[in-house]
C-alpha cells in the first residue's frame, strides 16, 4: 500500500513538473521549477540532495568534471525572449546534428563558483557580471540571451539543487558553467532558429597539477589566440579549441600554459589561454588592456579594484614581452586558476625566472580576494551573493 502511495506521489509530482512547462505560455498561474523540485522534496525526503555532503575525497579535489545531481535548462526560438527553464536530472542532451552550435561553433559560455562558508551559507561571487559579459557575447554572436535576472536566478537554482557537492569551506568550490548555445537546425550559415541556456556544476579544486607551485609560462611566438576585429574579447566556445595545440605542445615540454602575444606585431603580451596575466614594477601593477582580443576576467577586475584599494598605481595599457621580462613580479587571474604566481616565462631562448616572496604583490591581493569571498573580510563592494 505505501509502495503504491510513494508511485502516486511521483507521478503526480512528475504530472505537475511537466504541466508547469506545458502551460508557461498560456494565461494560466504556472508551478515554477524550483517550486516542483520543492514539492518533491518535502514529500519525498529520499528525494533531498541536502543531507549530507557527497561522497568526495574533499583533499585532493583536482580540477576536473564529477558528474552532480541536477542541471538547467531554458529554451528560446528566434523573434522571442527566453521563458522560464526547469532543473532535470544531469544527463546528456539531444540537438539536430544540423544545429548550429555543432556546425558553425554559434555558442557562449561562462565560469562561475559556489562556495561553502564556515557559518553555512552559500554563495557566489558576481553573478551580475558574468550575465552581462554572456549578454555582450550574445550581441557579438547574433544570439539572444537571458536577461540577468533569469540568468542570476537559473545559476541559484543549478546551485541549490546541486548543494552536497559543494566542498567544504577551504576545500574547493562548486564550477557552475553555464552555456548559450544555437540548438536549432541550420544547413546555410545563418543564426540558429533556436537556443538553449544550460547549466551544469561541477566540484573543483586547484585549477593547475602542480596546486599552489608557481606557474611556468611559454610565450607562443606561432600561434595566434585572437586578432583584432575577431571574437577573443567574448567568451565563445571557438576561441578555445585553436588553443588546445600550443597548450598541449608546451605542457609536454614541462610548461604550465601558453602566453599570447598581439596578432599583428607580436611584440605585445594578450593572455595566458587560461587566465588574465598582470606585472608588477614597484608600486605599479600593470596589465594589458581590453581592446577586442582579450578577455575582461571578473577576476581580473576584481583584483584591479583591490589593487587601487591597497594604493597601488594600475595601469590598463599595451606590455611589451621584454617589458613583462623585466617585471619585480608576474601573476595570472581567473575564475579557475584564481590568483596564480608566475615562476618563470619563457620567450625564445630566454628564460626569466621571478623569486618567489612570503610578501609578494599577488600573496596580498589572493588573501584579500578569498577572505572577501569567505566572509572573512567584510565584502563593502556587494560583490557576493547569498543562494540559501
């Protein structure tokens, strides 16, 4: 008899879920998503991701895809405007294999965390900023985009539904990437006739093997990240393939990543194919400008604000490779790799190795950044959000 009460239960509860997408758009009250998997929660307790943490060796959390719980998706045809989305088991996904995505690369993604504080709550960092970078990319790839009130509210929802694979404070972060993508079929080159915003999360630890050790950098003299005029300043998914080769040339080689210099003179520096690089030169912190062929990190913003707080001068302007080899110091930022010391750079022949020091620029920026993301330090910018 209870067994039969529990399969009522979840058929009316599957019933409800699947009749709040059938009627979204109708002139009817709906059940949101979030409001269903509430439902089925508090009816079946088996049901809840949120009584203990998963099981994961927490301590040696490398930065690499565990399958979770839940993901998110929200859908959009062209001439319309994205409408409430839904959390789904974590599965694999069907499209045309004439979508656009698949054929011509018409795709956007984001990187984001959820961290887990000693008092409990849950938080991310900037999720305004990553929604508006996702809406400037859009434009760029003749997209729609959700707007950044749904794109916030979906990134909770992937958060909360997903809690026990948040690690515990210190331990790492839940990656949330979210992704734009053109779905719908096209067999000329021409914008999809549809589109998909989805979500998945993933624990994460340190970004690089070596976790904290200083990051050895080979200056890639060949290969080209972005050009002027191109797409390197938004984060579409084709910028990063064409990287893949001189990563993996100067990984064998002993190298953590690949740094870029400028397309057209290859005198400049650009970015490392992960992250944001900076210099420092007494008190003055440098780091190349967003002109179209980089990347505005959130990071990296974020620690140019922290920069100018602790009163050093930050300059946003071209560096020169030989400049950047005459550097006091050199970091890398990013969502991933955070804040990352630079060891050693190596250009051609030369190899210039940067002295790691207990009072280093980067050491003081990285505490003040994490305590700001902890709650260790008060956050006085607004810049973290609570989810629960």
């Amino acid at each position: 008899m209870m067994m039969n009460k529990s399969i009522c239960l979840r058929s009316l509860i599957s019933t409800v879920r699947s009749s709040a997408c059938l009627i979204k758009n109708g002139n009817h009250q709906f059940l949101t998503s979030q409001a269903a998997f509430s439902l089925q929660e508090a009816i079946d307790p088996a049901y809840s991701v949120d009584h203990e943490l998963a099981d994961v060796d927490w301590d040696n959390l490398g930065f690499g895809l565990t399958q979770t719980d839940y993901m998110y998706s929200m859908n959009c045809s062209d001439g319309n405007e994205f409408v409430k989305g839904k959390l789904d088991p974590y599965g694999n996904i069907e499209m045309s294999p004439c979508a656009a995505v698949l054929n011509y690369g018409q795709g956007l993604f984001e990187g984001m965390k959820a961290l887990r504080r000693e008092d409990g709550r849950l938080v991310l960092f900037r999720p305004d900023q990553n929604a508006l970078r996702m809406k400037m990319g859009a434009e760029r790839m003749c997209m729609p985009s959700p707007s950044v009130d749904q794109f916030i509210d979906a990134v909770k929802q992937t958060a909360l539904a997903n809690k026990r694979w948040i690690p515990p404070p210190g331990k790492g972060s839940l990656y949330i990437r979210p992704l734009l993508l053109g779905t719908g079929p096209t067999l000329g080159v021409t914008p999809a006739p549809e589109y998909t915003f989805l979500i998945y999360a993933s624990p994460v630890g340190c970004y690089f093997k070596a976790r904290m050790a200083p990051l050895n950098l080979y200056v890639e003299d060949k290969y080209d990240r972005a050009s002027p005029g191109g797409a390197g300043g938004v984060k579409a998914i084709t910028n990063y393939a064409p990287a893949l080769k001189p990563m993996m040339a100067a990984k064998s080689r002993g190298f953590s990543d690949v740094l870029y210099l400028d397309s057209a003179e290859k005198k400049n520096i650009e970015e490392v194919s992960s992250c944001n690089i900076f210099m420092v030169k007494g008190t003055v912190v440098s780091t190349p400008a967003t002109r179209g062929t980089i990347l505005p990190g959130i990071t990296r913003k974020s620690i140019i604000d922290i920069a100018r707080d602790f009163g050093y001068k930050v300059e946003e302007r071209s560096i020169a490779i030989d400049e950047l080899l005459e550097a006091d110091e050199v970091f890398c930022t990013g969502t991933a790799v955070v804040v990352a010391s630079v060891g050693s750079i190596t250009s051609k022949d030369r190899r210039v190795e940067y002295r790691a020091r207990i009072d280093s620029v980067s050491k003081k920026l990285m505490s003040t950044f994490l305590g700001i993301q902890s709650g260790r330090i008060e956050d006085r910018k607004g810049w973290m959000v609570e989810i629960n």
